[in-house]
C-alpha cells in the first residue's frame, strides 16, 4: 500500500464513522479493559460491526458478546490474518497497554488495516455531540458517574464514557440527546485529542511519569486541555486545588467562561457547613455566587466526595438543571466498581476495595474509611501500581499509609511496564514510618496471613489499579 492509498483508507474510516455507517467493522485490542469496553458499549448502541480481542474474557468482554460484539480471547496475529479480506476490520482501536511488539498489532499494519489510539478516534465518534469532558489526576470517574446521574435523572439522555461500571448505568451508552459525557484520561495525552464544551478539572497533580517526565510538564499538558475548549465554553474547575488554580490563572483570560467549586470562600459553587450524617454519609449547604441554593447529602463518605458531587452540579447547572434539583438527584448515588466498593463480610470481618493508587487518594481514600469505621481496626492492603510511580513516588506512598492500625504491601502491578529492577515493594515497606507495616507479596499469602490474623470488627480494604481486590475475595472466601 503506498502513502495515497494509506491516507485514502485513513480518512475512509473517519468519514464511515461520523456518518454512522452500519457497514463499519472496528476491531478493538484491549476490549475488556475498562477503557475500551465503554466505547465498544457505545459502538454497538449505534449500529457498528464491532470485535476485539483481550489477554482473557472478562465480565465486561462477556457482556460485550451478550450485545452483539465477537470477542477472541486471546491476542494473536491469527484474530486478523484468518479473516477473509471482505470481514477483515476498516479500523483497529487499541488501548494505552497495546504496544508496537503486540502480534495482533502487528498484524493489522501488515494488513494495511489503520491502527489508531483513542486520542484520534474518539473526536471522530463524538463529532457534532456537546462534549462535557471530565479530566483531573483524581476523582475523575466518580465525578463522571455523578454528572451521568445528575443528567440522566434530569431528563437529559447524555451518551456518556465512564472508566468503571456503575449500578445503575453501566459504563457506556451512545444516549439520544446532544450532550456526551466522557472521562477524559490524561494517561498517553488521550485527552489532548479533544475539543469539549465543557471541561472539568477535578485536580492537577503530578502523575504517570512515564508519560510526563516532571510536574511541570504534567501541568502544561492540563493547560493545553483548556486551549481546546470550544471558544464559547465552560470550564469548571476545583478552587481547592493548587494546581488546578495554577490552570485556571494560566487560562481565565481567554475566550471560555470559568466556573470554580470548592469548599473555600471564593468559589462560585461552595458547599458550607459539613457535617457527617448518620453511618457513612456527608452533607453539606449549597451556595452559588453567594446565594443559598439548597442542599446536598450523599451516601459515600469522604470531603473528597463533596468535591466531586460539586463538579457534577456545576455541569448540570450549566446545562440548565436547577441546582437543588440536581442534587436531589445525587442523594441515592452508591457509588461505582473498585471505587470504595463494599465487597462483603465473613465472620465479622468486613471487606472494601478502592482503585485508590496515587498517593493522594490513598490518603483520601483511608480517611473516609476511617470517618466510617472510627472506632474498628483497619487493614490496608496495597498494592503498588506500576514501576515509574512507585520509584518516583516511593516516600509519599509510604506516608500515605501511614494513618492506618496494619498495612500489608504486595509486590507492584507492573501494568504496561517492565521491570527493570529500579525500585521493588521492599524498598516502599522500608520507606515507609508506618511501625506495622509488612511486605507480603503474593496474593494468595497475603489472604492466608489476614484469615489467620483479622479478627470480628476489623475492617480490610484493598487499594491500587491492579488485581490486588482478589485479596479480598479470596479473604471472604475463607472466611466463609
């Protein structure tokens, strides 16, 4: 295929998909993930041929083969090179973890077939929608689900993307109004890809080193994001934030119109007077631009809850919602998958798991189990995400955990990385001042050591991006 062609197939593609042509095949590498099991979800709704392939069949994969999609499990070159030409795929959408060694990867650019990350195909899918993109370095998919909810249950049939499943809608849907809700990943420059409407900045602080070699350049990247917001947009940000204030003084003179929340005086949407309700719950008055305007009470502990629920109205106010409304709306949110996800209990034991693996989550994640369980024993389980944060993030992490009665460290997920023998989990245990704080690295040991240590009141939670939940499961397993 030579360079005209190459650029003809390209811009085949793009044209078929803003003009949803039912005759597109798009073929995702990663289908599983929770990345791409969204878009899938919203690909099907739509009418598309959609396929893919993962390492292994997930829940989210199963229920993509329930909806029409076909799954390999499995990634190899023969997923595409045993195709007929005529049902070979127009497209192959692949996730952050695909890279160029990827036999099924390889496969596809041997067959000339485009391969593309979500950075270049998600503006194509969400053409002509109103894009309300939620970014930040924490809380992005709570307040994802939360803006979901507030608008959904408002009347307003948003198509939305949201990095992890919630109760009651999922983790995608192609929707029927205008407005298209997306979590709007940092990770790879994803989001640099997109022209929203309205932007939210939940917060700016330094993360992935693997993609952004300083804080400094993880700052650039967020004030490049509001470069592309459509001129006559919204941008609402955190006022509580450094640095999404240094954002927002990098760009509050230009064209878009800036909206903060927070829980300071000088934020436009604050939430005053907080107190704890009653089991896990938090609550809080309503002031905008000065004015009383309601209410809010949630049932998911923790001010960094507050803060999200915050960033949630202030979409749904700017899309016409009236604010106690929409709070109203929240009042029942229960939260979403691996995001101080109640998973059980055996033996008076009770277990929760969180996707907390930032430094700054941890810390967040833990005082609101803390705020619920005040007077129980608490166990962190934490497992490490990737190679680059926990080298670049060693001391902070130890001291996040700080806080916590025992604290058991597994060996790090590597993720798409590999390792290098930079940094190991050890390193992080002798790092830490935490004086109960042990390295166990395997999985199945660490449930063993909980079922043979934990006693009726305690409390175990499970942190990180990985697969460290299993440590739970198998704990409530035993239990039982």
């Amino acid at each position: 295929m030579n360079e005209k062609q190459a650029v003809q197939q390209q811009s085949n593609w793009q044209m078929r998909l803003t003009e949803r042509d039912a005759t597109l095949r798009i073929h995702l590498l990663g289908i599983g993930g929770t990345g791409l099991s969204a878009i899938a979800k919203v690909l099907l709704e739509l009418g598309f041929q959609v396929s893919g392939s993962d390492r292994a069949l997930s829940a989210q994969a199963e229920r993509l083969i329930q909806a029409g999609a076909r799954v390999f499990a499995g990634q190899a070159a023969s997923n595409l090179l045993d195709l007929q030409p005529g049902a070979r795929p127009d497209v192959v959408l692949i996730s952050s973890a695909i890279d160029e060694s990827n036999a099924e990867r390889q496969a596809a650019v041997q067959l000339g077939i485009p391969v593309v990350k979500r950075s270049a195909f998600l503006p194509v899918l969400l053409e002509g929608r109103r894009l309300i993109a939620i970014a930040g370095t924490h809380g992005k998919t709570t307040t994802t689900a939360m803006t979901v909810q507030t608008l959904q249950r408002s009347g307003i049939d948003c198509g939305y993307i949201i990095g992890s499943d919630v109760p009651e809608f999922g983790n995608g849907h192609a929707g029927t109004a205008s407005e298209f809700v997306l979590e709007a990943d940092e990770y790879d420059h994803m989001f640099l890809g997109l022209r929203p409407a309205v932007a939210v900045i939940t917060n700016v602080e330094w993360d992935h080193p693997d993609c952004y070699p300083t804080p400094a350049s993880f700052r650039r990247a967020f004030m490049q994001f509001t470069d592309n917001v459509e001129r006559h947009g919204i941008i609402i940000s955190c006022a509580d934030d450094p640095g999404a204030e240094q954002v927002h003084a990098y760009a509050a003179t230009r064209g878009p119109q800036w909206i903060t929340y927070g829980i300071g005086e000088g934020a436009d949407l604050r939430a005053a007077n907080l107190r704890a309700l009653p089991g896990e719950g938090i609550a809080a008055d309503l002031v905008w631009w000065h004015a009383p305007a309601g209410y809010l009470e949630l049932a998911v502990p923790g001010i960094h809850n507050i803060h999200n629920a915050l960033a949630a109205l202030a979409v749904a106010a700017s899309r016409g919602v009236v604010l106690d409304a929409a709070a109203a709306a929240l009042r029942d949110y229960r939260g979403s998958a691996r995001r101080f996800e109640w998973k059980g209990s055996a033996g008076g034991v009770e277990v929760i798991d969180d996707y907390a693996h930032h430094p700054t989550e941890i810390s967040a994640t833990l005082a609101a189990a803390r705020l619920r369980y005040p007077d129980r024993k608490i166990w962190a389980v934490f497992q490490p995400h990737t190679f680059s944060r926990t080298q670049h993030m060693l001391y902070q992490m130890g001291e996040s955990l700080e806080k916590e009665d025992t604290v058991i460290v597994l060996d790090i997920y590597a993720a798409r990385e590999v390792n290098d023998g930079s940094v190991s989990a050890a390193e992080l245990v002798a790092a830490s001042p935490h004086p109960a704080i042990q390295y166990i690295p395997a999985i199945a040991a660490a449930a063993q050591h909980l079922v043979e240590h934990v006693h009726a009141g305690d409390v175990v939670i499970t942190l990180g991006a990985g697969d460290g939940y299993k440590v739970g499961e198998l704990l409530l397993e035993q239990l039982r």
